[in-house]
C-alpha cells in the first residue's frame, strides 16, 4: 500500500482515508490483541505507527524531498511549471505535503538527509501532540 502512496495521497477523498484507517485499526487490533472499546491514539501509541494519512503524508514529503535532488530522475518533473488547469492535485502543489521540505530543486545529499530527519520529526510530533491520554492507564493519587 506505501509503495506508490505519492501517487494517490494527494487526491484521495476522505471517506477513503476513514476507510483505510478503519482496516489499519482492526489490524493493529488483532496484533496487539486490544479491544474493539480501544481508542485509536492508544492502538498507535502502543505500536508506535502512524496514522494511515500521516504516514502517507510522511512518505509523500519524504519522496518530494528525494525529488529535489540532482540526481533523481523526477528532478526536471518538479521544475516544470503547472499546467493552467489541473483535473487533479498534484504533490508538489498540496501545501500539507510541501511545507516543512527543504526549498529549491538542487540540494546536497547532506541537505536531504537532514530533510529527512526533519520531515520524520515533524510527523512524529503533529501525531503525537494530539493523542488523548489512555484512561486506563492514568491512576489516581487521592
């Protein structure tokens, strides 16, 4: 399903989304043997994987950033202009995929590795900062 996820992440509709994230958490369900009453920030938290639509979004800025170095096949993809009409969304013009991506179409393999770890830092703690604490986990001091 990642393998060609830049292809599709961006035009994907979210009834879609909801879709593949209903099948992600009855898989991680099953794995760690959770009850269907689990809340889907616990099921991630506890088997420290993304969200089906962060995770896509991360291998999307992941291959954009790729893209963007001067040995990439898809270098002069990029760096065409975008044609007047788009039938639809394209990576390289989804704001959530380009922000945060190192700017410019030449950059250093240096250059990419840290924009990577950027990328994958910053996907890590959008998902993060909005999970709600596990219940069942929290004790009372009184």
């Amino acid at each position: 399903m990642s393998s060609r996820s830049c292809i599709w992440t961006p035009q994907l509709a979210n009834s879609h989304w909801r879709s593949l994230q209903a099948t992600q958490n009855a898989a991680l369900r099953t794995a760690t043997g959770c009850h269907l009453i689990t809340q889907e920030d616990h099921l991630h938290n506890e088997c420290k994987v993304l969200p089906v639509r962060k995770h896509n979004n991360l291998l999307s800025q992941q291959y954009l950033l790729r893209c963007k170095t001067s040995n990439h096949p898809c270098n002069t993809v990029i760096q065409k202009a975008l044609p007047p009409r788009t039938i639809r969304n394209l990576l390289k013009e989804d704001e959530i995929l380009t922000d945060g991506t190192i700017p410019g179409y030449d950059i250093s393999e240096q250059d990419y590795k840290i924009g990577l770890q950027i990328i994958h830092r910053n996907a890590i703690n959008e998902a993060t900062i909005h999970y709600m604490p596990n219940p069942s986990t929290e004790y009372s001091t009184t």
